[in-house]
C-alpha cells in the first residue's frame, strides 16, 4: 500500500471549513427564480469546527453542516448554516446534548447528505451512525431510529421509490456489525417495515445503493477494512483490497438474504449510481440495467479522501441467468455527483446530470443516444452536485429546472444557480448570492414544502 500526501488538501482552498453560522434574509438575486420553486435546497458535507490535524485528517471525518436556501413567491426568503450537533460537537460547543440516542453510543455529526421523508428532515452518514433529525429551520433535533424500528445504523445514501412509496438503504456498521449490511425499507409513517440481514465477508464499503421494481442492488467492491489500519487505532480504516473479489447483489424486494442473485462486477469502486432499471429483452431474458459514475481504485494511494482516479460514467447491464455484468463506459470525462429525475427512480431513465470535475460544468448526458451537454459557470468557477426538479405538469425529464451550488477560485461568496432544464447551456434563469462561500461538500435534496418528500 502506498501512503498517501497528508489530508492538508482536504482543509484548504474550496474545501476549506466556514468558521461561523449565517442567517441571512431577503437574498439579492440576478434573473428571476420561478415562482413553481417552493421548498428548500439544503447540503450537507464535512465542515471540522475548531482546528484538526491534516496528518490525521480524513475528509469524511468531519462535522456535519448542513447549507440551506428556501425559495417562496419568487424570492430567495432566507439562507442559513447549521453545524449539525452530534453528541460530541455539542459537547465541544458547550451545548445541551441532541434527544435520542445513536446507535452504538456514537456521537458523530451526519456529514454526508441530508433528506426529506413524510415531514422528516434528516441528516445522514453511513458506517454505524443514525440519522440526525432536524427543524425546518436546520437547528438539531436529535438522532433518530424511526420510532424504535430501525435495528442498527443507517446509511448516507437513500432511493425514495414514488410508485411504491418507499424508502429504501442499504446500511453497514463497522465494527459493531462487521459480517453482514442490512437492507432496510422505511414506509410512509416513518416506521421501518422490512429489514434483510445480507451476510459479507471483509466489511466492504458501502456508499450507495440502486433500486430497480424488482431488486435492492448491493455493491460488494473492493473498498473494505484493511486490519493493519484498524489495529493501528486509525479513524478510517478503509482501504482497496486487490484481493477482495468485485460483485454486485439483486436482492428481491420481496426476498430474503437466501434469493440474492451475485453477478461478477467489474474490478473498480462505485460511490454513485445514477439510477437503475428491470429490462425485458427481445429474447424474453430479464436483466438490470444501472448508471453509475466508477473509478479505477479508491483509497489505495490517497487515504485522506476520495480523489484517487478519474470518475467515468457507465453503463452495466447485469444478466442474472449468467450472474455476470457487461461494461460500457458512457464518457472518460470526470463526472460524478449524479441526479436524475426523481419521479423516475427504479424505473428506465434517460438522462443523467452530474458534476464534470475537470472543468467545474454542469452536464447532461442523454443515456440513450449518448450525446452530453454541458452549461460552463464561467472561468474559475465551478458547480457542485446539480438537482432536478421537474415541472409539474410535464412528464419529460429535462423539463423542468437545475439547481446547483456553485462556488469560485478566488473564495469569494457561493450563488446557487437555477438552469432551465430545457436549456442548461443557456443563461442561468436565476443567481441567487449567497452570503458566504459554501465549502466543496457531498449531497443535498431539493424538498418541496408541499411535499411530503
């Protein structure tokens, strides 16, 4: 294993931390927001409060705060950031503790995504925490285990089926539960209703899942506990592992562990799918068909954060009856923070935006005929993790409006941007400045006020 440079790149320049919580009201705006646009856009991502080591430091280690815009009337009301207060930065704060209790007695802060389920806000992180419920408003609730329901932790990365309505993860928690991850499904009353123990060897890492009508897919890839680093008291003991086997898993949504089909993958690690589909062949053959953004290796050469190879977009296309998986890749440009349109999730999509690492645009690429458009922020300016929120009335998936931070070399204030969807790489339909800079991060939502989502 090679030793990486020290985490210092994960504190400085984009991704360094905002020192002080903002309220601001009333926020200036260039163009015009549509009035369809009621709701919040909020983001989580790491923010470390107070000063941390950067021989030590790994980027998914760090506080949770939580960024968040609501938009009503047409107008920007108000934009605030929250640290989100788990047991031991509250403690550090000199603050009461947030309610609940969190599973295994963790106090981390959910750093990674934030979502909204049946009136919910939650915060959420994967690898043993539970999910951290927040006001309207972004202050800290407390923990949460779905009224006593959910068995163990959570993960950082949920798929809302709107057919069935329901929320599903796939949820690991190291080293409390080190031989198995859990499917978990949550319904409509915030109760979780089904949970599948998956038994696995090596504690692999899983970031993400895919949902299609018929299966949860469980990514076993080669990103799992290396030993050495665990036993040597390290915070992040993950590592790639040459020797653990790359597989994929279609669990049925109505199954139990025993049913799992594994199909061979290939040798790489996913972070994030972009959605994922059944598909009837002309031959009247059943298979999967799911877009992901994949790289190469992960955490063999840099083991403070997650830029270790170039993300491609692609295609695979699983055939259960030959449990293997075939492999396109879509576009060698580094894309990954990918949306799609959320009416469509676990059902045939067509289009996939992501963020394209290398030039700070934000793009969209047609899966079907492979053609990818891109909207340039400007020079030194680049976009984070882009939205869609589809019109009402329209069933098309790129009409609609794309919403995403974007931030500047230079360190100046954020602007959350809103594209039209039917025309992304036209003049933004509206800039709304933002107060400060919002530090490079993970994964937000756009949550409707009059959603139950």
């Amino acid at each position: 294993m090679v030793h990486s440079v020290e985490g210092r790149k994960y504190l400085e320049g984009s991704r360094a931390p905002v020192t002080e919580e903002v309220t601001a009201h009333n926020l200036s705006v260039t163009g015009q927001i549509p009035e369809e646009l009621e709701g919040r856009w909020l983001r989580n991502g790491p923010n470390p409060y107070g000063s941390v080591d950067p021989k030590t430091y790994h980027w998914f280690l760090g506080d949770g705060m939580i960024h968040g815009v609501r938009l009503r009337d047409g107008k920007a009301e108000w934009y605030r950031n929250r640290w989100v207060r788990g047991t031991d930065l509250a403690k550090r704060l000199g603050e009461e503790p947030p309610e609940g209790k969190c599973f295994r007695g963790s106090g981390f802060s959910p750093n990674t995504s934030v979502i909204g389920h049946n009136g919910l806000t939650l915060a959420l992180v994967e690898a043993g925490v539970s999910p951290m419920s927040l006001t309207y408003d972004l202050e800290t609730i407390g923990y949460t285990n779905f009224e006593g329901t959910l068995p163990g932790a959570f993960t950082a990365h949920t798929k809302f089926d709107p057919i069935a309505e329901e929320l599903h993860g796939v949820c690991y928690a190291y080293p409390d539960i080190p031989d198995r991850v859990q499917h978990v499904i949550v319904g409509m009353d915030n109760r979780v209703t089904k949970v599948t123990d998956v038994p696995l060897e090596g504690m692999p890492m899983i970031h993400d899942m895919s949902l299609t009508e018929k299966y949860a897919l469980i990514y076993d890839l080669p990103v799992c506990v290396d030993i050495e680093m665990a036993m040597a008291g390290k915070r992040f003991p993950f590592a790639w592992s040459d020797e653990h086997e790359p597989r994929v898993g279609l669990l049925p949504r109505d199954g139990e562990a025993k049913d799992i089909i594994w199909c061979e993958a290939p040798k790489c690690y996913v972070f994030h799918p972009v959605n994922a589909f059944d598909l009837e062949t002309s031959e009247g053959n059943s298979k999967v068909v799911v877009d992901l953004c994949r790289f190469d290796r992960m955490f063999h050469s840099d083991l403070h954060g997650p830029y270790e190879s170039i993300p491609k977009l692609a295609r695979w296309t699983i055939d259960p009856s030959t449990r293997t998986v075939s492999e396109e890749i879509v576009s060698e440009q580094s894309q990954d923070f990918p949306t799609h349109d959320p009416r469509v999730v676990a059902r045939k999509h067509r289009y996939a935006y992501t963020s394209w690492l290398d030039s700070g645009s934000t793009c969209r690429t047609d899966m079907e005929t492979g053609e990818i458009i891109h909207h340039d922020h400007g020079e030194g300016r680049f976009g984070g993790e882009p939205l869609f929120v589809p019109r009402e009335e329209s069933s098309d998936e790129e009409d609609g409006w794309v919403i995403v931070c974007v931030n500047d070399v230079n360190q100046g204030p954020a602007e959350l941007v809103i594209l039209d969807g039917n025309d992304i790489t036209g003049k933004p339909v509206a800039r709304i400045h933002l107060p400060q800079r919002v530090p490079d991060g993970f994964h937000g939502s756009w949550i409707p006020d009059c959603s139950t989502l």
